[in-house]
C-alpha cells in the first residue's frame, strides 16, 4: 500500500507540473463583462466625436444592464472559470480522487464505495450526458453511422482481447493474472467513455450509442471470449446487467433528452456546466472503485505491483494508440454519387469517419468497465486475478481523462 501510494504521488506531482505549466493565460483575463462595458465606453465616445447633440448620444448608448445583472454574470463567469478548470485538470482530480479512495478506504468504502451511492453517481453521469445531446443526434447516428458502431464492437470485442493476451505473455503472468488482465479486454466498454467523449469534442451521441451496443453484447460475446481465449466457462447474468442497462444507463439518459425537449430553457442554462457535473460523478466512482485496491494488492510484492500497474496503464494506452491508427488507414475517402438539379451528377468525398467519431471510437476502445472485469475476475478465478482490474479503475479513469483534456486543448489553440 506504501509503495504504491509513493508511485502514484509522484504520478500526481508530475501531472499536477504539466498542466499547471500549460494553464491557459485566458482564464485570468478580464471577464466578458468588462469587455463589453469597455467597447461600450469606446463606442460612446466616438458617438460624442460624430454627433452633434452628445447627450442624445449618450442616452442612446446607455448601458442597458445594471449593478445587480453585472454581478449575476459575473457569477456566472466565476461558474465558467470552475467548470474549465474542473475540464482541463480532470485526469489530477482522477488521481486524487484514487489517492483518497486508497488511503482511507476504511472510510471511503462504506461511504462512496457502497453499491447505492456507485449506482447514483452513475445515473447522474447519464443524466448529464442525456443532456448533452438531442433525439436527433441519435437518429443521425443510428441512421449514417451504422459503420462506426460496427467498427467499435470490432475493436472492443476483436483487438482488445487481443492485446489483452499478448500483454500477459510479454510480463510472463501467472494464470489467475492473465485471466485478470483478459477480463478487463474482453468486457464492454465504461460509461466514463461518454463524459470523455464529452470533454474531448467527440460524438457524444455515437459515444452513448456504442456503450449500450457493447454492454449488451457483452452478455453473450464476453463469456465466448473467456471460453475461447482461457478454457473456462464463466457465467454472465444476463437479466442482471440488462435491468442495470436499462435503470442506470438507458433511462437516465431518456430522462436528459426529455428535459432538453420539454425544458429547453432551463437545460439551455445547465448545459455548459454537464462536464463539471459528470467530472463530480466520475471522481466518486473512482474514490469508491480505488478503495478495493488495498485489499486486492494485499498479497502482492513490489515487482509484481509495478508490473501490475504498467498493464492496465500499458493495455488502454495501446488500445487507444491502435484504434486512432487504424481509424486513418480505414478511412479512405469514398465516393457518394449525388444526383442534384437538372440531373447532374457531381462527385463528393465522404469519409468512412469523420474527426468527432474518430475521437469517439478511440476513447470507446481504450474506456473498458473495470468495475465488471473486477467482480467476474473476483467470483471465478480468486482475488490475484482482480489486482489488473482493480487497477484499472484508476489508470483507464486518468488515461481517458488524460487523452480527452489533450484533445480539448488542441481544440482550443486551433480556434
């Protein structure tokens, strides 16, 4: 627990280095309010070098807000400020959070660590994002991007398995250990990989969509999988993950859309602020998650931990790497023929993938559930076979949380 408390303190201290150093020197600028008085204050005073009647002007360009919708915006900039800064440091907040989780897990167990308050947090991250996007956006995906839902399963069901087995051959594990790491390949992907997504300007949409598609599937390809790759048979209660798919994932974010139709005033008004709010779930799940790693790595020494530690960082990592490749060398224009007036026929290029699903795509294959490999790994093959899951709680949380803050903030600099 020392050891491994030590490794992630300087994982934090080096992160909390490098994005410090890069924190944009726009946040500290003068709020748009101040802006906006002070090109009122310009204007003003070129009306008075223009017209005759200077107080005719002056009272036409009178600010229309006062005192008290100044300080209400204001506010709202201190809000905008704390979002950006809850979006741009996520993958510290993730560490922390694990830290937390780690070292007071007497405390944090029974507290966030408890099924119910998991489950919470985790329809509050759907609801969010069900926020986030229209019933448009998913019959647009459903509809034209039948190929990015196909080419996700393919890489969450396909190559991660994949990689999974050639991991625990290049660390030489134990049997139980690579049954471990397996599981954490073979599952479907985690609900975080939309709030990633999110944060990354993804298809949040498309994101959603490939979670419930491989969720589902899982039920039957995952225990395939096992049989296949580790001769043994697992059994996967299938009416229990589709009630947990449908009361924790499909109905909260049901519940996001119909706000957004039948509210759109006051949706309009929490959207900026639904990654702050899934950021605050995803560090509970977390904290709760990190605290069943003391006694997973109970029985293990420091080699085994280090090793440990690098495949569930190496497996995401490598997932995500291959996914983004493969996303460019897949995607080669295609010729749609349209027919438009007088008959026509003109040439456009569509790509099979286009910038937000590849974003989507990516983080979809690198986000797996570690919380599920863990309780298959605990109930079928002992407790060394949930040390690689259990660490996976924290290293695919800070590894997706990572990836999405660097996508953001590319994003940022090119506008």
């Amino acid at each position: 627990m020392t050891i491994m408390s030590s490794i992630i303190n300087l994982y934090v201290i080096i992160t909390l280095h490098l994005f410090f150093a890069n924190f944009p020197a726009s946040s500290f600028q003068p709020s748009a309010v101040q802006k906006t008085y002070k090109c009122h204050q310009k204007h003003v005073s070129l009306s008075h070098h223009k017209s005759r009647h200077f107080k005719f002007a002056l009272q036409a360009e009178k600010p229309s807000f006062s005192q008290r919708p100044l300080r209400k915006l204001e506010s709202r900039s201190l809000l905008s400020l704390l979002s950006n800064a809850s979006t741009q440091f996520a993958p510290v907040w993730t560490l922390c959070a694990a830290i937390i989780g780690m070292s007071q897990s007497s405390v944090i167990g029974p507290t966030l660590g408890n099924i119910t308050t998991m489950q919470t947090a985790l329809a509050i991250l759907m609801l969010a994002m069900g926020m986030t996007v229209t019933p448009s956006d998913f019959a647009k995906t459903i509809q034209q991007k039948s190929f990015a839902l196909f080419w996700n399963v393919l890489l969450c069901f396909g190559m991660m398995p994949m990689l999974a087995i050639l991991i625990a051959r290049i660390f030489c594990y134990t049997p139980s250990q690579t049954a471990g790491i397996v599981l954490l390949g073979s599952v479907s992907g985690g609900q975080a990989s939309n709030l990633f997504t999110l944060l990354a300007g993804g298809d949040v949409a498309l994101s959603i969509v490939c979670t419930l598609t491989t969720t589902l599937l899982g039920v039957i390809v995952t225990p395939i999988l096992i049989q296949r790759l580790l001769r043994c048979v697992i059994i996967v209660d299938g009416m229990s993950v589709l009630n947990s798919v449908v009361t924790l994932v499909l109905l909260p974010v049901l519940c996001g859309l119909s706000f957004g139709k039948y509210f759109p005033t006051v949706v309009k008004q929490i959207r900026p602020f639904s990654p702050m709010i899934g950021i605050a779930s995803t560090l509970i799940l977390v904290s709760g998650g990190s605290s069943n790693i003391p006694a997973a790595f109970a029985s293990e020494g420091i080699f085994d931990t280090l090793s440990i530690i690098a495949s569930s960082c190496l497996l995401p990592i490598l997932g995500g790497a291959m996914a983004l490749i493969l996303s460019y060398i897949i995607n080669i224009p295609t010729v749609r023929l349209l027919q438009p007036r007088r008959y026509k026929r003109k040439e456009t290029i569509v790509p099979l993938l286009d910038e937000p699903s590849r974003k989507a795509i990516v983080i979809e294959t690198l986000s797996k559930s570690p919380t599920l490999a863990y309780v298959l790994s605990q109930k079928h093959f002992g407790q060394s076979a949930g040390t690689i899951p259990a660490a996976g709680m924290v290293s695919l949380a800070f590894i997706g949380a990572a990836i999405a803050t660097v996508w953001s903030t590319n994003a940022s600099n090119s506008e």
